[in-house]
C-alpha cells in the first residue's frame, strides 16, 4: 500500500464493491494527509535535511566558509531523492488547483512533517517556485544571503553572475553560468561566488525548490538587490548592470 499513490487507489477502488464496508474514502483521505503511506520516506528525507541545517548553522557560526558552504549544499542536492522529497512536502497537494502568475514565480511554502531527528526551527528559509513557460525568477542578486536551488520538474535557462563591485546606481558582473537546468540539478549563491541568478521557465509547470539562510554575517541586513544584466559592456567580460526596483526587473523579465 506504501507506494501507490491517492490517484491510483481511488481509481482501483471503484472496481472493490466490497470496500465501502472495509474503508471510507474519507478515512483513506486522512491516511493519505496524515502520510500514513509515506512514513518511511521521513527518516531519510529528514537527515538530508537535517545535513541542510547543520551547514547553515555552520556557515553563520563562521564554521564553514561561504564558499565552502555552496560546494557542500550542491553535493547534498545531488544526494537527494526527488520521488522521496515530493512526498515529503506533499507535493501533489501544495500544486493542487495552482494558479500561476502572469509575471515571474508564485511562491509556495510548503510545511514539512513532524519527523523525529528534524528540527523544528531550522535555520534556513524554504519555499517552492512555480512557473510556466516564459516567465523567469527575474535577475537579481544577495546581500548577506547564502542561497540553493534545486529543479523539481520542468525545465529551465539559467544564469548566474559574479557580483564584482557595487556602484551607487550600477553593479558590476561577470557572467559564470549560461547553461540548461533539468531536473535534479541545482545551482549556489553566496556573496563571493555566483551571486546573481536569473532562472527562466522553458517548459510549462516547472518547479524549483529553494532554501535561503539570511544574515549569514550578523548585524548586516539581507535581501535581494534587483538588475538589468543588459547594460553597458565593459573590459574583462563584465556588465555594467543598472540596479532596478522589483516592478521593473518584473516587467522586463518577469
């Protein structure tokens, strides 16, 4: 019973005349949302998300380096198991009835279980993007933040940048990544290494998972800086870039 799924059993139980008096649906129902069927993917993806925040822990205890910390978060994301962490969040109930946005992501924050060995206040921040073809998480970069994505389903353009330096009304970059991102595969950012990123849907109802650990070094405040990566070209490969507010980077990107 572990590996079937609701849609499977509700279309197998029509053919059961017997099993209304065995079993409600309403009860399989909650033994589905209650992941009574899914109990023994918890402990696994529970420790590789327990990894998640120990190193995040770490890189704001100043334990791990922020370089450090992206290449240990990327070989974590290359160790998950998808079909076993899609359970988890419960993902075919957080993307039912989905309304996607006409302009870039819609944001959804799924809620893990109670897992014995997780901790309940983790350290890093987590949320699912979903997008349709054509629309982007739109060009911006970090402060203070130590970022990682990871493709759940669908497929992607991404790119990244090196945020070089920061003027009044520009930041200078260097592009580091331009490349296609499938399923399972992920990408870093930190202050000193990739620190912006632009992710634009290439197929429809494509998805990304997301954790952020903000304030990586205490008494700086955190957040996002948004850009035009279309700017002026400068010696070296580095872009002059404009930094924009959010509704712009929106409207051209989004």
């Amino acid at each position: 019973m572990t590996d079937i799924t609701r849609r499977t059993f509700n279309g197998s139980a029509l053919g059961f005349s017997t099993l209304g008096s065995l079993l409600t649906l309403s009860l399989l129902e909650t033994l589905f949302d209650t992941d009574a069927f899914a109990a023994e993917v918890k402990p696994i993806t529970a420790k590789w998300l327990n990894d998640l925040n120990q190193i995040g822990l770490d890189v704001k205890g100043q334990k791990l380096t922020q370089l450090a910390w992206q290449e240990q978060v990327e070989e974590l994301y290359k160790q998950v198991d998808l079909p076993d962490l899609l359970k988890f969040i419960d993902f075919e109930k957080l993307t039912a009835n989905l309304q996607f946005r006409d302009q870039g992501e819609r944001s959804l924050h799924p809620k893990f279980p109670e897992v014995e060995g997780l901790p309940t206040d983790l350290v890093f921040g987590h949320q699912v993007f979903a997008l349709q073809k054509g629309r982007s998480v739109v060009p911006h970069g970090h402060d203070n933040m130590a970022t990682a994505f990871l493709v759940l389903q669908g497929d992607f353009h991404g790119r990244h940048f090196d945020r070089l330096e920061d003027e009044k009304e520009h930041m200078i970059v260097k592009p580091t990544i331009d490349r296609a991102f499938t399923v399972g595969e992920c990408s870093s950012i930190s202050d000193h290494k990739d620190n912006v990123h632009w992710f634009k849907a290439t197929r429809d109802m494509s998805f990304i998972f997301n954790i952020h650990v903000t304030n990586v070094v205490a008494g700086k405040p955190s957040g996002r800086v948004y850009m035009d990566p279309n700017g002026e070209a400068i010696s070296g490969g580095r872009i002059r870039a404009r930094k924009i507010k959010s509704a712009e980077a929106y409207k051209l990107y989004g």
